[in-house]
C-alpha cells in the first residue's frame, strides 16, 4: 500500500508541476496578447485588434478554467 501510495504522489507531483508551467505559459501568452493588441489599436489596425482581442478573451478564460481545476483539486 505504500508503494502505491509514493507512486501516486510522484505523479500529483508531476501533475502539479506541469499545471504550473502551463499557468506561467498562459500568463505570458496574455500579457504578449494585450501588448499587441495596445500595439494594433495604436497603429489603427482594426481588424488585427479584433483578432488580438479575442486571442486574449480566449486565454483569459483557459487560465480562469486552469484556476478552478486547481482550486477543486
């Protein structure tokens, strides 16, 4: 039994690591995301706005749903 049990916590650790590079990779893909689209508005690039907009409504919400999954878990 405790061998099974050593097993299954080397794998929460792994989940847990791997949870947590994908939060850092989301992060930053929204951060580059809003720069951009600053950057598009800026430049009076209407439609790349729109795009940059919805790629960073799209992260936003995977990172809110990555949030929950860790809070529940």
């Amino acid at each position: 039994m405790s061998d099974l049990k050593d097993s299954l916590m080397q794998w929460r650790y792994l989940v847990e690591a791997q949870v947590d590079f994908l939060r850092a990779v989301g992060e930053y893909r929204l951060d580059a995301a809003k720069a951009e689209l600053v950057a598009a508005v800026a430049s009076n690039q209407l439609s790349v706005a729109r795009m940059k907009a919805q790629i960073a409504q799209e992260l936003g919400g995977a990172l809110r749903r990555l949030h929950r999954f860790e809070n529940r878990n």
